[in-house]
C-alpha cells in the first residue's frame, strides 16, 4: 500500500518538473518544447536509477551479498531505461500530457523553478553515481 503512495508522489514530482522544463522552453521554442522536457525527465529518471542502482550495489557489495554482476546490472539498466523512453513518450504526449497540463495549471502555486538548478539535479545524481562506482 504505502509502495502506491510513494509511486504517486514519485510521478507527480516528475510531472510538476516535466511542466515547468515544457513552460520555460515553450516560450524559447515552440515546437522542440515538448521535445525537450521529454529529454529532461528521462535523463532526470536515468541519473535517479543510475544512482539508486550505484548505492545498492555498493551496499550489497560491503553487506558481501552477491544478487547481480555488473554486466547483468547494466544489461537491466539499459532496459529500464527504453522502457522508460516508451512510457514517457506515451505519457507526455496527446490527451494526457493536455489533461496533466490543465491540472498544472489549476494547481500553479506561482512557483517558478530556476532551470539552471533543474538541470544541476541529474548532473548532481551522476557526479554522486560515478563516485560510487569508484568503490566497487
């Protein structure tokens, strides 16, 4: 149960991020907008995999337990992630991305997000993945 909440708060920051990356380049260039904020979030989702998977395997390696190798770790990394690129593309584009756009807007709370921060996040999660890696 609580595994669905944390979903639906994981998706829903994603969505407040998607919206304000699409807001901003909206304005810059009208058609790559959508284009763009797709390109955030999904090296926004990989950067946050990459760096969970980086501090799991690092754990398990000092808790000397061997789940996965890391050709095998990869090899699901690489397909987490063109699942990812399918499920974004479905969900960001057409009625949805119109219907989650409506809801952004009767929920802006006039915050705006400085989006040379939004893209320090994912470089932040791979500085903080390559410097785990270094431990194994």
């Amino acid at each position: 149960m609580w595994l669905f909440f944390l979903y639906q708060f994981y998706m829903e920051e994603f969505d407040s991020l998607f919206f304000t990356v699409f807001q901003y380049y909206k304005e810059k260039y009208k058609s790559k907008a959508n284009d763009l904020a797709l390109l955030y979030i999904l090296i926004l989702q990989a950067s946050v995999l990459l760096l969970l998977g980086a501090f799991f395997m690092l754990f398990f390696r000092e808790m000397h337990v061997d789940v996965l190798s890391v050709s095998k770790a990869w090899v699901l990394y690489v397909i987490i992630i063109i699942a990812l690129i399918f499920r974004n593309w479905i969900y960001y584009t057409g009625k949805k991305r119109k219907i989650l756009n409506t809801k952004q807007k009767k929920s802006n709370t006039s915050k705006s997000t400085n989006i040379f921060v939004l893209w320090l996040i994912p470089i932040a999660c791979l500085v903080l993945s390559y410097f785990l890696m270094q431990r194994f």
